[in-house]
C-alpha cells in the first residue's frame, strides 16, 4: 500500500508541474549563395535571451568571391522577399573572404539596432525586440554578408530555432522509471 501512496504522490507532483520557461532560444543556419554562383559557405548562430534582452552571435565563413563588407539580420518578411535591417554588425570582419564573429549584442540599447528597424517599431526596444522574436518564431528573418563584388549580399540564411528536449516527455521519462521500480520492488 505505501508502494501506491508513493507512485499516486510522484504523479500527482508530476502533473502539477510546470514546465521550465526557457530563458534563452538558440537559432541557427547554414550560409550559402542564393541566385549567384558563389562557391561561399558559412554558418551562423544566435542566441536570445529574453530576460537579459541580449544577442549573442557566432559565424563563419569561407570562400567569398571577394572581400567581407558587412553583415546583419534582416527581418521581419516571408521569403524570398528582402527585409530591411534589424541589427547591424558595426564590427563584423571585413576585407577578407574567410573568417569568423562572435559578438554579445545588448538588445536595450537603442544603439545596438538599425534606425529605421526600431522606428518601424514603435521607436522603443521593446517594440524593436518583439518585432524580432516574431519574425524569428515565422522564419522571416534571415543573416547576410554582404562582400564588394555582390553588395546586396553573397551569402545568407533563415534562422531556425534548434530543437530542444520537451519537458513533458522528460517527465513523463522520469515517471516510467518510478513505476517500473515501484513494480520490481514489488515482485521481488
């Protein structure tokens, strides 16, 4: 009887909890030529958190026909329709065809975002930042590097959200494991 009382007390404290709220959301994309014939290739990663209001960006990339000139997220349309700028990278590498970026952005400056993002916007960061985790959730915003010899850009990609465990199929995971050792207990 204790066996029951203790499995019917784990599953009810698993049924009442929530899940854990995710303070950072991981997107990712891999950076290749699209409507030119660059052989470039790249990747890039952002990483949100939405407490700290920050940005943390990492890429690469190689191959570029010619030299970095800048690079940014741009945001908020379907694609394949161009967006404007939502963050720039004022000090991304230039001059060279490979290389890499790794920056913390602080979102709640109104410095670390394009003008005419943050005006579109409702001229604050907030309205800026939720614009941005919107487009993120649609797919609508996409990384560009933009070089010398293709001023529009050379190499980009749509971020994507990188998948992460459920909460739920952990706990249901961790109340299978509780059963089943509450049954050989039993038996033996």
């Amino acid at each position: 009887m204790n066996t029951r009382l203790s499995i019917a007390a784990c599953a009810a404290l698993l049924a009442t909890a929530l899940p854990a709220a995710a303070h950072t959301v991981v997107y990712t994309t891999p950076l290749s030529a699209e409507g030119n014939p660059s052989p470039a290739t790249g990747t890039a990663t952002i990483t949100i958190d939405e407490h700290a209001l920050t940005l943390q960006v990492t890429a690469s990339f190689q191959d570029l026909q010619t030299p970095a000139t800048m690079a940014h997220i741009h945001c908020c349309q379907p694609s394949p329709t161009n967006s404007g700028v939502a963050i720039p990278f004022a000090d991304f590498p230039t001059g060279v065809t490979s290389g890499s970026y790794s920056k913390l952005i602080d979102l709640s400056l109104a410095g670390s975002w394009n003008g005419s993002f943050l005006a579109a916007n409702g001229g604050t960061t907030d309205g800026a930042f939720d614009a941005l985790l919107e487009g993120l959730e649609y797919g609508e915003a996409y990384f560009n590097l933009h070089t010398t010899g293709r001023p529009a850009g050379e190499i980009r990609g749509y971020l994507a959200p990188v998948p992460e465990p459920e909460t739920y199929a952990l706990m249901l995971l961790g109340l299978g494991a509780t059963v089943a050792s509450a049954a050989r207990r039993r038996a033996g």
